[in-house]
C-alpha cells in the first residue's frame, strides 16, 4: 500500500499541473448549434478561446473579463454574423479588432467601460448592421471611429455619456442607417449646426430617439427642411415653458411620426398645457403619439385644433376632459385613444376617420351614438359601456365598417340586426352580457362576416335562426353559453363555410343527429366541459372535413357499438380524457374500441375508469377482455382468501418493481442507450413538453432522442413494464416535469419513486428536474422525498421570457450533453446541413 508521504508527493504537484491551466483549453463553451452557434458566458475567460470552429456563426462571450480586444483577435471566425460583448470589462479595443469578419452583422459592447478606441478599431466590419453600445462611457460621437460602416443600420449608443448633439460628418456616408438611439445620454442643448449634416441627406429614413435626455435649450431653426422618420422626447423636459420653447423649435420638420410625453416611472411635468402643442402646427407630422400625462387643462379642442392636419393620433395614459365638438377641419384617419379615464363617450362627428381604437377607458359607461361616415375599423373593448340598443349603422354613423370589437363592457341590448352595416367581417362581442340575442336573427344582415365571438356572453339560446344569414362565416365561437333544455339543436343551418366552431363550457347534455348537417367544411368543433352522457357519434358523421374533436370534461360513460363506425374519416384527434367510463362487461366493445384507436386518442394512457369502485382510476388501456370470462364462482371466495391474495398481490407488487430494476442493472449497465432521456411529466403539461420540450430537444441540434410513453411504449405491454423496460433501462438520464397536476398524479408519482430507484442502483443515471411552475409547499411536503430532493438539489425553472428561455435551454442541454456519446459522423452531418 503507498504511504500517505508518497501518496501527497505526487498529488501535490499534480494538482500544482491542474491549477496552471488556463480555463480556455477545458472547453468551457456551450455547443447550441454544433458549429455555428457556442455560447461562453461567465467563464472567466481571459481571452477569445482557440477550440471552437471556425465555422462558427454566433459567438456570445459576455461576462467575462476580456478587458483588451488585440488586432485580428477573432480572425479564427471568418463565417461570425453574431458577436455578444456584453459587460466584458473591454476597456481597450485596438486596430484591425474585428479585421476578418467580413460577414458580421451584429455587433453587441454593452457595459463595457471603454477608454480607448484606436482609429481603426472597427474596420474589416463590412457587412454590420447593428452596433449596440450603450453604457461604453463614450462622450461623443464625433470621436466614435464608424464613418466607414456604410452598411449600418441601427446605431445604438444609449445610456452614455454624450454631451453634444452634433451629428458627425460621417453620417453622410451610411446611406443605410435608419435608428440613432441617443436616449439618456447628457444632452441638454441643440444648435442648428448639430444637424447640418442631415441636409446633406435629404432621402434618409432616419429616427431619432433623445428619451430621458436633459433637454434645455434648442435654437431656432434647427430642425428647418430636415425630413426624418421618427422623433422620441419622452421624459425630457423638467417645466412646462422648457417644453413649449422646444417644440417650437422643431419648426420646420417634416416627420413620419412624433411621440412626445413621459414614461410610466419617469415623470417631471406635474400637468400639460394644451398651449404646448401649438408649435406643431408649424411641422410637417403624419403620425403623432403622446403618452403618460397626469393632467391636462379642461380645454380639450385647442388640444385637437394644434392636431388637425395630422393623419394618425394616438393618446396613451392621459387625463382628458372628453369635448363636446370637435373641429370641423380635422383629417385624421386614424385616431387611437387609450387608458385616458374619459368621463363621457366621445360622439363625434369625424367625416374622414377610418379607424378608431377607444378602449380601456373605465370612466366611461354608456354608449352615445357617433357619426363617422368613414369609419371601417372600430373598437370600444374593455371600456365597461352599456349599449341600450344595438346594433345599426345609425349607431355608429357609417356603412362601411368591416371590423367591430364591443368585448369586455357590460350590457348589450340587442334590438337590430346590423341593419346598414352588411360589410362587417369582424365581430367581437365575447364577455359582455347580450341582452334579447336570441329573439329573433340578429346577425341576419351579416352575409360578408367571417369571424364572430358571442363567448361569455350569458346567451340562452332558444330561437333556432339565431345565426341565419352567416352565409360567409368562417369561425364561431359562443363557449360558456347555454341552451333550451341543455339540448343542442341544428342552429347551424346555412353555415356552409364554417371551419371553426367552439361549443364549450355550455352545459350540453344532448346533440341532436341533425346539428352539424349543415356544416361540410368544418374541420375542428370543441365539446369540452360540457354534460355529455353519450358521444352520438351519429351527429359528427356528415362532417366529412373534420380533423379534430374535443369530448374532453363531459360526462361520458361510453358509446353504443354502431356508433363506433360512424367518425368521420378525416379525423385525425378525437379527446375524450376526463369523461366518466365505465370499466365493466357491458362496454367491452367499447373498451376494445379504445384500445385499437389509441392512435387517434388524446392523452389515451390518462383516460381512466370512473366505475366499478374497484376500478376508479385504472387506465382504460389496463383493461382486460378476459376479465369478463370469468366464472361466477371466483365470486364466492370468502372474504379472508380475497384479503390474504390481495395483501399477497401488493406484497408482490411493490418489490416485483424493485427485482425488475435491479435484473435490469446488470443486463443493461454496459450497452448503449437508445434514448438520450425518459420524460416523467402529468398529462395536463403535455402541451408544454410536445410544443416545447420536443420541439427544441429533438428538432435542435444536436438532437436529442427522448423517450415519451404516449410515442415510444410497446403497444400491448403493462404500463408500469413499459416504464421500466422502454423507459428506464434504454435511457441515460430522467427528466422529470414538476408541477401542481405533476404532485397530484398517482402515476407521476408512482414514475418519480421508481426513477429514485433506478438512479441508486445504475451508478450513470441521473435525474433532471424541471419545475414548470411554482408549487405550493403544502402540496410540495405531502411528497416528502420529492421535497428534500429539491431543497437539497440544484433544478431548473422555466420562465417564459427571452431571457429566461435562453438561460434554460441552455442549462438543459448542457445537463443532457453531459455524458452523450459523440460521432465525427454526426457532427460532419449537422455542419452539412
């Protein structure tokens, strides 16, 4: 046996070896994409590493103390497009930088405190379009060497320290640039010298942002015969008078579109004066948008007087006193007003308006009638409005609306059928409660609509021609509504391009073998949540488009054998979880039925027996024909034989699980597994795994083969041997979805417990967890083991952000390469493509 002196002799100086090397040469970096996309953040890297591609597209190295960018540093990735710096600590950047990187694009230098640029630190830069530099502690742009990047277009250098507006001379040569964001820099003054050069460039595109800039002064003049796409001065000015002087300043400037106001968190003006708006009419303006104003003064039509030669307007977040009258000489096409806590309804007349947006305005509650003769687009959602009758063209005063949206208010009295307003294409009245819909065919004047929601809005429907006159209609949705006796008549007659229907949430407990006849193209209905005893498969058999039936939350305990050929031979998805079926001899056709269509069933493993008691839960698929050839004798057992099998039979059970594990080490513990990882997830978060998990696991690359028991199991098999045999022994890691659905599953859990086992007895498997969603801890502490594990372990969150997502899937992947043999083959295949 070695001594302890010669054992720390050598273990000394190896470890001396290990410290020395540097953390570049480990292969520190993310693969996203093998070849074209690495991620390196937060590695402590020093400098650019030496082992990845030269292949490579997008390189992010942000947070790592880079400090000193060297010339022809990144000249090893002449195919970059993508390049992130961010928070570096680069403080100085030297020439010929980037030399090489012909195809970059994307340039990112945010956070780092930069103290020297060479004159040539940004060339080679031939094909860049964005440069982010914001919070680089640059003071001016004059010094900042970009003149020769004539293929830019956004130019992003917020948050610095820039004093001058002067824009440089060089700007002359980006013909390209289109976004200039100056905001909160230190820029308190304007002089017309600033802007010369865009003289210069009289064809430009270009907006300017100057937010949360301490704007003070502005020469006359500066901004005369200069033409501009955009112009931001949000939170700018600290008075009123500061303000004015300014926007008269821009006399003289013709712009696409001129947002002025204050941000949500930033405000320096107590109240506005409608006299600070009277320099625009001295401007050019298409658009203009102004946000986030306390108070105005009560004399709102000077207000709309500075505005009249506008076309589009739009009003976020501000006090306004609603006028009586507008002036007659407004053009506006557009007007936009939103969150302005308007007192009364504003029936104007506006002969030129086409569209116009007044929503979220709570102060307002009843509906006036208006007069826009123009109008083709109008919405009044989440206002709380009571409309007493409804609806004509003299409601609204044109005949050429074509979209109409009265969503989220309160009363709506119908007492017309959109008489004169046969153009509509769009209508919206879900959750507000319609008042006298179905006495007579209210939507009878509507030939040309194709999409119409009456959801949530407490209709009864009794009057068969409700929906008469739809000839066009496309979609329909009227969920959580009610009808006569809970019983679905054909109310769907002339509705012949209908594709789209949703019948949710509305207490159905009967459909007549007649209510779809009328419908050759629909392609999706949803039942769900309803009272359905029976499926009627008779009613779904002229609809010979469908692809996708929703059954799912009824109360359905089976279907009579000849209605089990009766589905339309288009279907392709048919949900009938959640239903109460019953597991006995009587429907042993239907079970069979079942089990030979698994393919075209939703979630099919999570449909479970409601009755027999002694079958609550047990997965439809768990039932055996045989059963029912038993004889009656097997009845007459005596209580104490059914009591001793029983105990016997849970006994065997429990530990037959534990045996199958352990055989399954030592027959499986050196081959090859066939899955990269088994998923141990509740049926209600499959739409998360299918739309998420696979999709970015198995269609990325490199790809990852998952195992999933609605996919991958052995039609015929147990489940709990497909769990084992499919799931366990062929993969090299477990990931497990945590969530509320996930604690409360017996069959999740019952997966959970049996991975703890598999993960002690196989010295390579390991577990992953994923917790969906935040669980509650009483509910989190019923599973006491699951609970240690999570405290004591690290785990992944899923956050549904851009940043969030980046982070996780990133961490995931990382988790499953670990360990994952890799080909030659395999990685020439993914470059090829």
């Amino acid at each position: 046996m070695m001594s302890p002196t010669h054992l720390a002799g050598i273990l000394i100086p190896a470890m001396a070896f290990l410290s020395c090397l540097r953390p570049e040469s480990w292969d520190p970096c993310v693969q996203v994409v093998p070849n074209i996309t690495y991620q390196c953040m937060e590695l402590n890297l020093s400098k650019i590493p030496n082992n990845i591609p030269t292949s490579t597209k997008k390189l992010d190295l942000s947070f790592n103390p880079l400090r000193h960018l060297g010339s022809h540093c990144f000249s090893n990735f002449p195919e970059l497009q993508v390049l992130d710096l961010s928070r570096c600590e680069i403080q100085i950047i030297e020439d010929d930088a980037y030399q090489g990187l012909n195809h970059l694009s994307i340039l990112i230098l945010t956070g780092n405190p930069i103290q020297r640029l060479f004159p040539r630190a940004f060339s080679g830069l031939s094909s860049l379009k964005t440069l982010v530099a914001k919070e680089t502690k640059l003071t001016s742009l004059e010094d900042f060497p970009i003149g020769h990047l004539k293929t830019l277009k956004e130019l992003n250098v917020a948050h610095n320290l820039i004093h001058s507006f002067k824009l440089p001379a060089y700007f002359s040569n980006m013909p390209n640039l289109e976004n200039v964001d100056l905001s909160n820099n230190k820029i308190q003054n304007i002089y017309r010298e600033d802007l010369q050069v865009l003289h210069k460039m009289p064809l430009l595109n270009l907006s300017l942002d100057l937010s949360l800039n301490p704007l003070y002064f502005i020469q006359p003049g500066s901004f005369k015969e200069i033409k501009l796409h955009e112009l931001t001065l949000r939170s700018n000015f600290d008075s009123t008078d500061v303000m004015k002087t300014f926007i008269q300043g821009l006399a003289g400037l013709k712009i696409n579109q001129l947002v002025l106001g204050e941000f949500k968190n930033e405000r320096n003006l107590e109240s506005f004066d409608n006299s600070l708006l009277e320099g625009l009419c001295n401007l050019t303006i298409e658009k203009f948008r102004i946000a986030y104003f306390d108070s105005f003064s009560e004399d709102t039509t000077n207000l709309f007087n500075h505005l009249a030669n506008i076309s589009a307007i739009s009003l976020a977040h501000l006090y306004l006193d609603t006028p009586k009258y507008l002036p007659k000489n407004l053009r506006w096409q557009r007007l936009e007003i939103v969150n302005c806590n308007l007192e009364q309804f504003p029936a104007w007349e506006l002969d030129s308006l086409k569209e116009f947006v007044l929503t979220s305005n709570k102060g307002i509650s009843t509906f006036a009638e208006m007069k826009m003769e123009s109008l083709e687009f109008l919405d009044l959602s989440r206002n709380g409005l009571s409309f007493k009758t409804c609806c004509s063209h003299s409601d609204f005063g044109t005949t050429r609306l074509k979209h109409l949206d009265l969503s989220f208010n309160e009363i709506i009295t119908m007492t017309s059928n959109f008489l004169g307003l046969e153009q509509l294409e769009y209508l919206d009245l879900q959750h507000s409660s319609l008042k006298q819909a179905s006495d007579f065919s209210v939507f009878l004047s509507l030939r040309n609509l194709r999409y119409l929601d009456i959801s949530y809005t407490r209709t009864e429907v009794v009057f068969q021609g409700i929906f008469d006159g739809l000839v066009s209609l496309q979609v329909l949705k009227m969920a959580d509504n009610s009808f006569q006796d809970n019983f679905l008549p054909n109310i769907f007659k002339g509705l012949t391009n209908l594709t789209f229907l949703d019948l949710s949430r509305c207490h159905l407990e009967r459909v007549s073998e007649e209510a779809f006849v009328s419908l050759p193209k629909l392609q999706l209905i949803n039942m769900s949540h309803n009272s359905l005893l029976s499926l009627g498969t008779l009613a779904y058999e002229p609809l010979l488009s469908l692809q996708i039936l929703d059954c799912s939350f009824n109360r359905i305990v089976a279907f009579k054998e000849q209605g089990q050929q009766h589905f339309p031979s288009n279907l392709v998805s048919l949900n009938l979880t959640r239903n109460n079926f019953a597991c006995d001899c009587e429907h042993q056709s239907f079970l069979q039925w079942v089990k030979d269509h698994r393919q075209l069933l939703v979630e099919v493993e999570q449909m479970v027996c409601a009755k027999p008691l002694d079958m609550q839960d047990m997965p439809l698929l768990s039932f055996r024909n045989a059963t029912c050839q038993r004889s009656k004798t097997i009845i007459s057992v005596s209580v104490f034989t059914v009591l001793m099998v029983s105990l016997v039979a849970v006994l065997a059970y429990k530990f037959y699980f534990h045996l199958m594990l352990l055989a399954g080490c030592k027959r499986y513990n050196r081959g090859e597994s066939t899955y990269d990882a088994f998923v141990i997830y509740s049926s209600q978060d499959e739409d998360w795994v299918r739309n998420e998990l696979v999709k970015n696991l198995e269609e990325g690359v490199p790809p990852f083969q998952l195992c999933l028991h609605y996919r991958d199991f052995i039609p015929g098999v147990a489940i709990a041997a497909n769990i084992i045999q499919e799931g366990f022994y062929k993969s090299r890691k477990v990931i497990v979805v945590v969530s509320q659905h996930f604690i409360q599953s017996r069959w999740c859990i019952f997966e959970y417990e049996i991975a703890q086992t598999w993960q002690f007895l196989s010295s390579r498997a390991g577990i992953i967890f994923i917790v969906l969603q935040k669980v509650e801890k009483s509910l989190l502490r019923q599973q006491v083991e699951l609970y240690r594990l999570l405290s004591r372990n690290t785990y992944l969150e899923w956050e549904d952000s851009v940043l969030g997502r980046h982070i996780f899937w990133r961490r995931l992947r990382k988790a499953l390469l670990d360990g994952k043999p890799w080909s030659p083959e395999g990685t020439e295949d993914a470059e090829n493509s």
